[in-house]
C-alpha cells in the first residue's frame, strides 16, 4: 500500500481539489468513516454486532496520523508506535551511511537511549472534531472564481489560528468533506520528535519487492516502530491499544483504522475522462521514463543503490498504483458501475438542487484541459529536494510578510511549523540524484511544451537542460540546513541578496507560478468548489446523510472480514504462512532471503501467519493503520491493497478489493527470532 | 517522419492486421492512392489539373523503396538513390567505429568506388501490379478460424513463389488492400547491394534533435545519398527523376510518392477503444521506461553515445508519433467525425450486406484483451538483436523443412532471402546494449504478468531478470556473422545441438510461441479478417470504388499543396530558409551548429528554403519519398509531419495535417557548399 508520497508531475492542484468530493452510495462493508459518522446500524444489520461510542473513542484517542504520509497507532503507555516498514524506510535511509546501512540491516536500538530521531517526521493524535460549515459558508458567501477560494481559505487560516494557539504541541486542520458539503474542524496533539525503535531488513520487510507489490500471496515483514519524544523523553501515552500476537481466523470481523489519502469516489464522468484521457496516462509516461533513469544511474555502484533505493521504491510504488487506476477506470463493466451511479444521482435529485453541477464540472475540467500541461511543468520543482527547497524559502519569504488570512494556505500560521520543520531538518540529499531530476524535468519540460513555448524560452535560455542542471546542483549551497536556516531567518532580504542558483531560479518563477496558480483558481477550483457543494445537496437529497465523505488524508475507520477471494476461477486463500519464504526464496533480488530468516530456519515458527487479507476499504495513506479485532485489539498492520484495491480510488468492489496486512504474530516472531528486541517484547506485554 | 520500425512492445499482430482495413470517403487532397487507382477525376476537380498516365507511369518506375522501412527515389542513370538521413544513420552507424563516426561527421564517398555497402539494406522498384482477389478467396473458401488464416497465407505463398522464380532480382509480395476487399501480387525489381554515397553531419540532419521532431519550423537537413549496385556496379536506371534545385512556390501542387507503412483509418470503434486504452498507452509507458534507461546508461560514455544514437531516435520517434495517436484518439472532436463516419457507413450500407461485421470486431478484440499482455511480452525477442536473430534462426530450420505453402509467412520462399540476409549480414551488436534491452524485457514481463505466471515461471525459473540477462549476452556467440551462417546453413540438426544459451532459450520458448500466434489466429485474425472483407462489401455498396486502402507499406502517391496552417490564431508559414539555422543555435544538443554550417556562414545561400510543408497525406514509412511538382521533377525529400499530422493514422484533417519536406535547393547547398561532392553535383544535372 502506497504512503502518500509528493509526485512531481501531474499530481497538480487538481487531482487534489476533485478528491474532496463524494462517494456514492455504500455497499456491504465499503466506506472509509469518519469517527463521527460511523454507520453503527449498518454495521450492526451486516454483521449482528457493531463497536459502540466507547470502543470507538478509545480507539480514535490511539490511532496516529504520521505526516510523512502514513498511518499508525500507539501501543504502549510509553509512546511506542506500530507502522509499515515502508512508512520508516524514508528515515533508516536518511539516518544510513556508506558505513551502517539501517535499510539494508534493519535498525534494532536495544534499549531507548539508542533510538534515532527521523528528520521531518510529526506524528500526530485527533483530540477533538467539530463542524464549522456554516462559519466557512458565511465566509464565502456569493463569492466566485478566485475569491471564493480567498475567502474560504482565509477563513479557514484564521478559525485554525485561533483554535490551536499552542502552537508546539497542537495542530488545528479545517478539512473539507464530501466536497465541500461540510467542513469540520479537526484538532491534533502533535509530537514533532519522532525516532525509529525497531525495523527489520529491508529484504525481510520487502521481500519480493516491486514485483510482488500489491500482488498476493504476499511474505513481506512490512512493520517497523517508532516511539514519540516529548522534552527528550518518551511521551506518555495512556490510551493505547492493546497488542495482540495472535493469528488472523478466517471470518473474522476486522477493523482498519488509519488515515486513507484521497479516493475520487465522487468525480463526475468529465472528472474521470480527464483522469482517463490525459492525467493517469500522462504521469505513468513520465513515472516510467524516471523509473528507468533512476534503475540505469544506480545500476550496480553500491552507494547510489543505497541512496537512490527509497526514492526508486516510491516511483515504482506511484506508478504501480496509477496503472491501477487507469485499468480501472478502462474496465468496462467498472466504469459502467460508476455511470450507472451517476445516472441513478442525477434521476433521484432531479428538481431537488440548483442549476447543473455535473455541466459546471464539465466546462471547468475542459477548461483546465488547456494550460495542465503548463501548470504541471512550470509550477513544479521538478522532482528536486534542493530545489523544492529553494521554492519553499522564496515563497515563504514572502508570505510571512502578509498577514495571516492572506497567505497561501501552505503558510499559514497553523501549517508553518511543519513547513519550516520540513525545510530546516537536516536530511541527507544526493547531487546525482539532484542532477539527475532537474535534467529530467527540463528536457521535459521542452519536450511537452516545446523548444518555442515562452515558458521554456524563459527557463532555460540558451541552456541546455543537461547544463542547467548540472548548473545549479553543482552552484547550489541548499543541502547545508545552515544555509537554509539562514535564508528562513533572514527573510526576503537574505532570499534577494542570495547568489544561489536554485534561489535564483525560484525567484525568477515564482511570479509565474503564482500566475498559473490564480488561472488554476479561476478556472477550475472555484466552480468546482461551488459545483460540488450544489452536488453535496444532491446526494443528501438523493439518499440522506448515512454515508461517508471521499478520503482527505484524516482519519476513518473501515470495518470488514479476514476472506479471501476468487479470481479465475481459483480461491486465492487468506493467508500467507512463514514457512513459505522460503520456498519462494530464489537466491536472487528481489527473492534473496533476509539474513535473519536464513540463518534462523530452524527457530522460526514456519505455520505462523505472515501476511492476510480482508474485506476492509482502504487506501494509500491507510499504510501502518492498525489493524483490529471486534476486542479493539491489534492483530495486523496494514500494508497494501490487492491488485484489485487500485480501483478503489473511484469504488469500491467487496468481491475483490482486499486490504493485505501483516500480522502481529509475524511481527512477534520478528521481535522475539530474527531481530531480538526483548524489551519492546515486553513493552508490549504491558510490563515494565 | 519515422521511418517503420520494428518494435518489441505491443506492435503485436493485432496491431498490423488492424491496419490493413478501410479508409473513409476522402476529402480533398485527402488519400494514399494506389498507382492503379488514382482519382484523376477527383485531382481535376480540385485542381484543374491531374498527371497523366504516362507521368504515373515514369514516376511509378522511379519510385523506391527500402526495405528497412523507408522510400526513396532513383535520381541519375546509374542507381543513385534519394532518401532521408534518418533513413540512412542505421546504415552509417554500421559502418562506424571509435576511429570513424560516419553519423557525427557525416559520409562524403567522393568518388563511387569509395561508397560503402549498407548491411541489411535492399531496394525494391515496383515493376506490375496484378488484382489475385478471386484466386485468394476461392482458396479461402468457407474456412474459418486458424484454418482460414492457413489457407489465405498457403496460397499466397504459391503466388509469389511461383510468380518471381528469379530470387535474385525479383521479388513478389501479395498485398491485402481494403483489409482483404482486395489482394494485390505487386512484383519488384530489386537490389539486394545498396550503397551509401552522401550523408550530412548529423547535427545538421537532425538539428533540433526530439524536441523539434514532428515540429515545424524546422532546421534539418534530413537527406542523404545511396546507390544501388548490381555485379558490383552502379545499377542502369534509365527510368529516374529528375532532380530540380529550386525552391517550392507557395501554393503550388505536389506529389509524394513513397510507401506508408501502416493506417488504420478503417478501424472501428471497438477497435479504436483498444489503442486508446490498452495498446497505446502500455506502448508508451514501456517506451518510456526503455528511452529513461537508454539515455542514463549512455550517460557521458563516449562510445556509448555513438553506439546508442540510433536507437535512441528510434525510441523516441516512435513515442513521439504514438502519443500523438493517443492524444489525436482522446480528442473529442477529432473522435467524434470518427464516429460519425462509422455510423455513416452503416446507415447508407444497412440491409446491403451479410451480418454484423462491427458486432464481429467488437468480439474479436474483447477476446484479444484477455491475452494481448501475455502475446506482446512472450512472443518477443525482446528488443535484442542477437536474440531475434537466434529466435530467427530456430524458427528458419523448423519452418525450411516443410513445404513452402505451410511455412510461416516470414519463411515462405518468396520472403526467405530478405529474412537470410537480415540473419546473415554483419553488422555490429552491443554487448551493453543486448544485456540492457534483455534485462529490461525479462523485468518487465514479470512485472506484468507477475512472478507466479507459468509463463514467467517457465521463462525465468529461478534466476533473475539481470543475472538472466547477463549469462545469455555473455554466453552468446551470435554477435559473430560465420555463427550465424553455419547455424543457418546447419538447420535443425545444428541448432538442436547448439549450445549457445540464446539458441537454446529460443528453442525452448518455440513452442509457446507458436500457441499464441495460432491462439492469435484464431480469436481475432481470422474473425476480423472475416468482418473486414465484409466492411469493403459495406463500403463498396455505401460510397462506390474510388475511395483508397488503409497503408499497407506499399506505393502509394498523395496529391497537396505547399501551404501553412493556422494555429492558436497564428499563420504558421510555409518555409524556413537555411540562414535561420544560425538564429536557433544555442552551442548546446541538440541546437549546436553542424561544423560545416559554422565554418561555412559566409558562403551558404541563407535565403534558400530549407524545409517546407504541404498538405500531402502521408505517414511512417513515406520518410524518404520524393515530393514533385506537377512537371514530375523533385523539388524535395518528405521526411516528417507535424504534430497533427499523428492523428492521420486515423483519419485526414486537411486544415492541419502537414507534410514537411527538406528541399532540393537546399540539399544542393550541401551538395556545393557545406559538404562538397562534385561528382554528385554533376550526376543529378545529368552530366556524366
């Protein structure tokens, strides 16, 4: 299961304003909940029993929402948090040298003292939900176009201003649901120390590699935990869950609760063309060619296998994922559902909403069309750290000189913290992979726009993409965080009086980025915001308000059963065994088998459940969420989505999406075989 | 333009049976006519003029065409040949070495005992074209399925053994025109040694490089020189064009003869759904991992660089002119007139024909979705040159020993000698190039099918795409021409007892070859070569017979005009002239100034036209073809069309489709001034 993971190409602002829309209407155990929607009637009509408000609650205070882009939960009193090793993978590399390779090696600290800080990384816990949809409504009032997006998001700006004043430990976050529908305010405690405790090998936790990602039968120990500092210490968690090292059986009720990040459940038919026609085939062309850049720059030097591995893994990981969808959504008989549900919203809230929604998304999405391409290229940092960087700091330069309400909503005085953490912590970067990056966005860049488009002409000049980049990685001081700091500190003043070429280069487009900004605004945004609100109406119209919103990267709970499913005609089994790895051990990656397991053959115990599926809904984002008994006990993580799960972004289909976790069982052996860790063992148990 | 060329991806056989179908009614200036079927009538009506038979005639006998995928035109007495650049640069590339990089610094024989053999190479000159129509349907009979495909190719390769006895000099090719409304013997001179005479720079044939391909304005010198040699000598070819160093007149008529390879402007709607969705975008995803990977492991690498160019631009030529296919496909309007033409055809053939042929096709190709994925990655040589040729050879000793008329198409006696030659003639391979296209292609069919595909089971077993890759380019010996010849000359009893890895791989993939070529056969080719033969019915009955086959690789002539377009409300010329090359250079690839170009600025004729456009229809495989005037004497040599112009392997758009061509005066500026070659000079006036 993917991490949300920053994708510079077409993930443009669009693919993100058509998430927040509207799932249609809910099947057996679909739906990605909020904690203050859940169906329990429903629940309770399809399986006989449902968790009640303390279960819920209880359960909602321990599960951890990690701003790298996963999920995750407390499961001691101590502050120890269970995830994906995929989640942590980001980290052990940023903490690895040529020396001590925590990827490769796994990372075992022993006792607290010796867990590592992971740089940029925040976890953080819901402590309340309230709605403020009519606050934000009056804000916007009869606004349209681009100031009905000012005055929403500055709105926004102030209530999460005012709400979290504390700003170290709190975080405020007004998200906007079923597309505009609703907003709710959501309030986080937030742990900004965050450091790794215990991951196995990579070879253990990713075990046949991209070949068998989101594919099953599955042997991956994709676990891994993190503990959360407060003042240099472990923070105290009292609500935690309760660990569990116990087999999956089949038929069981399960229960994901994490973080889901976006589904476009609710994208309109002309939505979907667009995503069908140019987004998804546009950004797999692009995945791809990186991909095998990257693949041919690493090829066998052992340091840049090291360096490049996790950003190769995210490529592969996005365009697995995409390819899913496009497939998805070129499947006959899928996309007959999704019109069908479409008609059947339209026939059912006919003369019961205003004007034509579905025409006004039509006309935005063939409007947006027209300048994709550009925006996609332009307002980019081109897959470059540094460079990303170097844009942050300009545009953070100026922004802070507004005053709150006007800013870019990434600047804000309730997102800044994570922002200036996310630019100042200090991570490693790499100049060939820098390089390696801005060259390919260049050539890009030109190829899709053209030697003679003036966006071009006015980036590059009379370089070459080749020379440019090389240009300004080699010019650039941004991979010092002191240079960095000083540029946060110092303000405008600091950005226009640097000889950075990267500053230099954000400096100079900046004005037009801001420009292809508005026009994205103007022409999409707004009448999309306002389209889906009228289509909000529509479906409560059409089917009252038992259902639950597109996901926003918050948290939800799905609800669901350990089961297998049926394709061509063979029953795909629940589980995976241990023992199994080493059957499908071949000796070569991505089939080598982890040290641990090969030098613990005899000790491991071969039936224990490894991996397994379910019936749950998730998504990207739902990485690390934990996995539950009706108990409110943990017995999995999860950690990917079948084959068939890629669909889910548009619908859900409980014949065949499956959620694949690892089981908490296999984790025990990890922690008690392979990787010994008798401390957190004990942790675990509950004793000191 | 691109030249053909063959593609390891999805250009499966679904692809190539597809093209041989209908074109719709023509428009003006619309159509690839066959020489026995131009529309005089139809030329006079729009232009008040039309050649004559006996302009048809001479111009037919002077039109060539070559057989690695391009056209070309004899211009002097004694065999020389006017083609592309591009057509030329694997040839150049051949013949290259560290010490002499004949694509950098360009060929100038100077004299002709000086001209160097092009390995691979072969010109063909149509000599009769004869209708086989009624002969081929008789021997079909009733058939159906795999049966009726056998018969069809049975009697075809009795036609054109028993038609061209002399193998040495003639050739014949049945044609399937109208997707099998007609079959056409066409009969061939041709010259198996061909010669290259003249070549420019590179950087000055291909100045823009990618980015300005299928671009216009243009700065290219995309022309070159060959010679056909018959016993040794320049071949006698009284019948040739004559060459005319002028510039075109806006306005003025033109004619391009050559061979386009492949349109597939009578695909239906069902058919058309699975490029749009399936083929092209998988092609162009795998394209794009390929090109990534190809452009890092050339890197910096001096010899790499030279070794990789032409790949290299085969890659991206191909990406570029399927993407436009994809994005002309997912273009509303441009999709609508080819709906609307389909149901045009229905409606006026409705109750004139037998059946629901579009129902037949809708059938095949759903049936052909199941399995596409598997056919495109197993029936492959994977883009490996020593792998096809071992692939070729395996299959050549099997199919040698059965009679000639149960022999796969490729190795029936009128298309063996091409197939040895290809086999058998030297020409350089790759050891770096082989591993990586063989790595690439293992990875990436278990990627798709997955590890636990029997497929991939039985193709990989327990190694890895890499370790895979790297014991057969090692092990191999096949790179070597004398390997070849005794493997070729030994058949099956040397084969079987051969201990190459690549022989025994192909040997051992054989059989599962074989299965999915007939499983081919019998889903889609034999019921859409049934449905097909009945849209000519429809068509025949709705419009009548003047109308043009889709392309088929074989001689056809376009009428046009020299003229510009319009876009985004700007008039976009008709020419360029050779002094705005000057203006374009940057002093970085690929805009850096060819040498003879920059030490010729004081002499070169800047206001002569360099390249030009026209409304000519033409595609692939028309690189090369020479464009005349209405007196039939060349005025330049067609080697692109702009970015519109890749819609036209669906359909003709004559407010935008252009031809772009390099002109003769121009060439004759490289002739005189820049890479000087008298005796050229004074052959193309006529002047011995």
């Amino acid at each position: 299961m993917p991490k949300i993971r920053p994708l510079f190409f077409t993930l443009s602002a669009a693919t993100i304003a058509a998430a927040a829309a509207f799932a249609p209407a809910a099947s057996a155990e679909e739906g990605m909940w909020t904690f203050d929607g859940f169906p329990t009637a429903k629940v309770k009509a399809e399986h006989g029993w449902a968790p009640d408000q303390k279960w819920l609650d209880r359960t909602r205070a321990a599960a951890v929402r990690l701003a790298g882009g996963c999920s995750a939960s407390f499961v001691s009193p101590d502050g120890l948090i269970l995830t994906n090793h995929h989640c942590v993978i980001g980290c052990l590399q940023d903490l690895s040298s040529a020396d001590s390779d925590f990827v490769q090696n796994g990372f075992n600290a022993g006792d607290r003292l010796r867990e590592k800080q992971c740089p940029g990384q925040q976890a953080e816990v819901v402590t309340s939900i309230s709605d403020v949809t009519m606050d934000i409504k009056k804000a916007m009032g009869d606004a349209k176009g681009e100031a009905l997006v000012k005055a929403r998001d500055a709105r926004i700006s102030e209530i999460e201003a005012s709400e979290c004043p504390d700003r170290d430990k709190t975080r405020c976050q007004v998200v906007t649901l079923f597309g505009g529908g609703q907003y709710k305010l959501y309030q986080y405690r937030k742990y900004s120390d965050v450091r790794i405790a215990w991951a196995p090998e990579f070879n253990a936790a990713f075990f046949g590699g991209d070949p068998d990602n989101f594919n099953f039968p599955r042997y991956a120990m994709d676990g891994a935990f993190l503990r959360a500092y407060e003042g240099g210490k472990p923070a105290s968690t009292p609500v935690h869950l309760k660990w569990n090292p116990r087999a999956p059986v089949d038929g069981e009720m399960t229960f994901v609760v994490g973080n889901p990040g976006s589904t476009q459940r609710g994208m309109t038919a002309a939505q979907r063309a667009f995503q069908r026609e140019v987004a998804l085939p546009d950004r797999l062309i692009q995945l791809s060619e990186f991909r095998g850049r990257l693949i041919e720059a690493m090829g066998t030097d052992p340091a840049r296998l090291r360096e490049g591995k996790d950003t190769l893994f995210g490529y592969e990981n996005s365009f697995k994922a995409l390819y899913g969808r496009m497939q998805a959504l070129n499947n006959a008989s899928f996309a007959a559902k999704l019109d069908a549900s479409e008609a059947d919203l339209k026939a059912k809230s006919a003369g019961k909403i205003d004007g034509d929604p579905w025409a006004d998304i039509e006309q935005a999405v063939n409007a947006y069309r027209d300048f994709a391409k550009v925006e996609g290229q332009i307002d980019s940092s081109g897959g470059s750290a540094l460079y990303g960087y170097a844009r942050t700091l300009v545009r953070a330069a100026a922004e802070r000189e507004k005053p709150n309400n006007e800013r870019l909503p990434q600047y804000t005085e309730s997102r800044l913290p994570l922002t200036e953490k996310r630019v100042l912590d200090p991570v490693p970067t790499y100049a060939w992979l820098e390089e390696m990056s801005l060259r390919f966005w260049l050539s890009k860049t030109r190829e899709k726009l053209t030697t003679d488009h003036p966006d071009v002409q006015a980036l590059l000049g009379k370089e070459s993409p080749e020379g440019m980049a090389q240009r300004l990685v080699s010019g650039t001081k941004l991979a010092d965080p002191a240079v960095r700091k000083a540029l946060w500190d110092g303000g405008m003043e600091a950005i226009k009086a640097s000889d950075d070429p990267l500053i230099q280069l954000a400096l100079s487009q900046d004005a037009r980025s801001r420009a292809l900004r508005k026009q994205f605004e103007e022409v999409y945004e707004a009448p999309v915001t306002a389209a889906q609100a009228k289509l909000a109406d529509a479906r409560f119209a059409a089917y009252g308000d038992a259902n639950y919103p597109d996901a926003t990267f918050t948290l939800r709970i799905s609800y669901g059963t350990v089961k297998g499913w049926r394709e061509n005609g063979i029953d795909i089994p629940t589980r995976t065994v241990m023992g199994g790895t080493y059957d499908r051990a071949t000796g070569a990656e991505p089939y080598v088998l982890a040290k641990a397991f090969a030098e613990n053959e005899a000790k491991i115990n071969k039936n224990a459940t490894y991996d397994f599926v379910s019936t749950n809904d998730i998504i990207g984002g739902n990485s690390g969420s934990p996995v539950l008994d009706k108990e409110g006990t943990v017995i999995g993580a999860a950690f990917d989505g079948n084959i068939h799960s890629l669909g889910g972004n548009y619908g859900y289909d409980g014949e065949l999406n499956r959620t694949v976790s690892v089981s908490t069982e296999a984790i025990q052996q990890g922690l008690e075989v392979l990787y010994p860790a008798p401390a957190l063992v004990q942790e675990l148990k509950g004793k000191k």
